[in-house]
C-alpha cells in the first residue's frame, strides 16, 4: 500500500550515485534491477500484473480495484471515455502517479514477481525498467538531438563510446537515423511533430526497458507520422511488452494484439482486439464500441 505522504527519490541523487559509483549499483538498487532483468532472455520483455489497484487524487477515487494482467512481448490497448481513469492506471504501473501532489495508490503492481510497490525498491530503476512515452512529445528544448537520446543514459551513469553506440542504435530502431545522422548536433525541438516522438521513443529505448508505456502517444500527429508510430509499435512489441492508451479505436483496432474497456474508474472488459469489437461480452462494451456513448 501506497500512502499519500510516500515520497520517491529524486533523480538528481541517483544520477550522482551512478556516476561516481565505478564498481556494482548500491546494494539496494542492485536486488531491483537484477529481479527484474534476469528471468528472461534480454529482450523477451515481462508480464505486468496488476491486483486490487486503486489510485486516488485527493478524495477522488479515480481507479478502483482493477485486476489485470498485460502479457509479456504483447501490445495490450487500453480504450474508454475520457475521464475513465485510462491513464492513471497506466502511471501507476511505473510510480508516476503518485508525482502528482495529493496523488496516492494502493494495492499490487508486479514485474514477473517483483512489486514495484515495495518499500525497498528503489523508483529510479523501476522507471528505467518501465519506459514511458507521453500523449505530447517532450524532447528537451535545450538538448540537440542526440543529447535527448544520451539523457537517460547519462542519468543511469552510462559514458563514453558506449553512449554514442547506444544513442545511434536506438535512433536506427525508430527510423530516425537516415533523417537526423547528419544534425545529431541541433536541438530536438527543431523536429517535426512526428519526428519528436519517434525521438521521445528513442529516449526511452536507449536506457534498454522491458516495458514501454504509451499514453495516446498519435493523438498529437498527423496521420502519416501516426502511421510511422503505429509501425514502430508493431516492430518494439518484438523486444518490450507494450501498453498502449488510445482513444483512438481504430488504432487499438492496427496495433493491440488485446484491448481493455475502463469506464467509471473500473475494468469492464479484457479481450482479443477483434473479439472485443466484434464479440463483446459486456454490454457497455458494446455500446462503447458502436458509439453508442462516449
């Protein structure tokens, strides 16, 4: 359980930590990240269950007691009326939620067998290990394009050689390097919309997570830039369990190999994608799906 006065570590104190640390991770930093590396093969991603999740804002009860699981190397779509608690479930799952003031979450979110939610696990690594990408892309204004990539890295205590490699490889993974490998040196912001989140999802890729959340991560794109994001996921899901959070049915209908209805702060329905919008079980489903509310 999660209380409203839980406060997480700065990221300035781990970014100090990992750079004068030459040896191992401090010893409580190294359980978390080995638990959460070592039951799979690199890449093969990790189930996320989550068990009686609820997340308040104040006295506003904005999700209440979900229980799900999101299969590991799987695209799972999260789709509902706004205001039905989508992203704030998904915030919950990497400890973001509880950043906003007053904000607090209660109940179980695990990685294979590691919750998150324990008291000794250190939030930074949970972060590095649970990639997000945002409804708006958030390149550092005051960071050229390859320093965007380069930041978490550096932030993880990464230097050197294999900085400039990792920063190439994740910009080759998200189709950018053949448009920016001859300006890494100017800013990011100087990218096109959909250039600046293939570059926010290069950000997130280069610190290598095992899974990648996105909230609505096409609703500011035009549809070609949307079409080259929603190709990018088809490929990641390959490497990383993905979350995806849409209002966007039809793009949950492209990319998700399932699909989850939230309404009112509660899941209603966990499906294959056709069959939830061919077959729901649930009639508010139905209803969602064939614009019948919402």
């Amino acid at each position: 359980m999660i209380p409203p006065d839980t406060q997480s570590k700065e990221p300035t104190e781990v970014s100090t930590s990992d750079s004068t640390e030459q040896s191992p991770a401090p010893q409580e930093e190294a359980p978390d990240i080995s638990a959460l590396g070592s039951p799979k093969p690199k890449g093969a991603g990790h189930n996320v269950v989550l068990k009686g999740l609820n997340a308040h804002y104040g006295q506003t009860h904005a999700v209440k007691g979900v229980d799900i699981t999101f299969p590991a190397g799987e695209v799972t779509a999260i789709i509902g009326p706004s205001g039905c608690g989508k992203s704030t479930m998904v915030r919950c799952i990497n400890r973001m939620h509880e950043e906003i003031p007053g904000a607090y979450a209660a109940g179980s979110v695990t990685l294979d067998e590691l919750d998150v939610y324990a008291p000794d696990v250190d939030i930074t690594a949970v972060r590095r290990l649970i990639g997000m990408v945002f409804q708006k892309p958030n390149p550092f204004p005051t960071m050229s394009i390859f320093d965007n990539v380069a930041a978490g890295l550096r932030l993880t205590g990464t230097r050197g050689e294999n900085t400039r490699e990792r920063v190439h490889k994740a910009l080759r993974a998200v189709g950018l390097w053949g448009e920016v490998k001859n300006r890494l040196d100017k800013p990011g912001i100087g990218l096109s919309g959909g250039q600046q989140q293939r570059l926010c999802i290069a950000r997130t890729i280069a610190v290598e997570p095992e899974v990648i959340l996105m909230d609505e991560p096409c609703s500011a794109l035009d549809p070609i830039a949307t079409l080259k994001v929603e190709e990018l996921i088809a490929e990641l899901k390959e490497r990383y369990t993905i979350v995806i959070v849409t209002h966007n049915m039809q793009q949950a209908g492209r990319v998700a190999d399932s699909t989850v209805f939230m309404l009112d702060g509660e899941f209603i329905e966990h499906s294959p994608t056709t069959e939830l919008f061919t077959k729901p079980k649930d009639e508010r489903t139905e209803r969602y799906v064939t614009g019948k509310f919402g």
